[in-house]
C-alpha cells in the first residue's frame, strides 16, 4: 500500500513511452519491516526497543530461493532484475548488494539507513565488495535533506562503491529539495532513466 502503487505507475508511464523496457513489478508484502529488513544489532537500546530485528537473513534466503525462482518459472523474463529498497529497505538492498550481489543486475538504493548497528555494514562495504570480482551492475544511490547522517552514509556509501566498480556503474542522485518523505518517486524515476540509459 505505501510503495507498491508508485512504483508500478512510474514504470507503467515510462514503459509507455518507450523510457524503459516493459517490466514486471513485483511488490512483496511486509509485516514487520524492522526484523525482515535489519541484521542483528550489537546495540543493547535498539534490541530492547525493535525486539523483532535482525531477520534479513532470512528475508534475503527467501527471495533467493523461493521468489526469484517462481517469478523465473511463472513468467516471461528477459534476466534483467533491479531491486529497489528505500529507508530499512534501503538498508536491505545494500546488504544484497554486498553479501549476494549477482541475485540482481540493477540496484536503486534510496536514504539507505545505514546508521543501523553503528554503520557496521558500511564499515565493510569495501571488504565485502573485494569478495566478489567482475561485479557488472547498475547502481543509484539517492538521497535528500534526510540529515548530516543519512546524506554522509549515502555519500560514504556511493564512493566505496566508485572505488570497487567501475565508475560508469555507480551513480549518485542528491535531491535536496526532497525529504524522507518525498524522495522516493523522484529519485526511482530518475534511476530508471539511469539503468535503461535514457540519461
């Protein structure tokens, strides 16, 4: 209900005219965003006060192992996949991005809240990213006047990654004018121009 609609008509829009190729948009419904979109914390206060956190794991496991092979099965699929996460989700895609990178071709990370447990994910960006070589991937990374921490964290995070991959890959979507709760729209529109190359 919050982000599903949105995404479906920015794509049903630009598909229309011709600004990205006809997709299908899979939403997955989500009952507790902070356990299935959250690693385990080290932070005592964050445990006590999200008891639920740190299911990511298994969130991930699923859509490796269940979703993406029933959509492959079940539907007429070019191959090309792009994941879209903002806020927690953002935080979601840049663990995908980081510990299982070939589950999707296409990464729209937006106000990634990369402060969870300490920054100790963008603490090892660089090293996780080592681990996988040959990396071909489109990569936005979007944010607003969401604060000094969530713009630091998405710049700290985009320059990691421009070190990693090749600079082509990797773009950054500042947008000032937009707030946490406005930026979504935006920033997917102006990222699906980047991944389909209208831009």
């Amino acid at each position: 209900n919050e982000d599903y609609p949105h995404i479906a008509g920015l794509t049903q829009f630009m598909s229309m005219y011709e600004l990205m190729n006809p997709s299908i948009v899979v939403g997955i419904a989500n009952v507790d965003r902070k356990r299935d979109f959250t690693f385990p914390t080290t932070i005592e206060k964050d445990k006590k006060e999200f008891p639920t956190t740190g299911g990511s794991a298994k969130f991930i496991a699923f859509i490796e192992s269940e979703l993406i092979p029933y959509i492959n099965k079940t539907f007429r699929i070019s191959g090309d996949e792009t994941i879209i996460g903002q806020s927690l989700g953002g935080l979601l895609a840049t663990e995908v991005l980081l510990r299982k990178p070939n589950l999707f071709d296409n990464y729209i990370i937006v106000s990634p809240s990369l402060w969870w447990d300490n920054e100790s994910l963008l603490k090892q960006a660089g090293q996780l990213l080592s681990t996988h070589s040959g990396l071909n991937k489109k990569i936005v990374v979007g944010v607003g006047k969401e604060g000094r921490v969530m713009v630091r964290d998405a710049k700290v995070l985009y320059r990691v990654l421009k070190k990693k991959l090749p600079a082509s890959a990797v773009k950054f979507d500042y947008l000032p004018k937009e707030t946490h709760a406005t930026i979504l729209h935006r920033c997917v529109y102006n990222a699906l121009e980047v991944i389909n190359g209208k831009k």
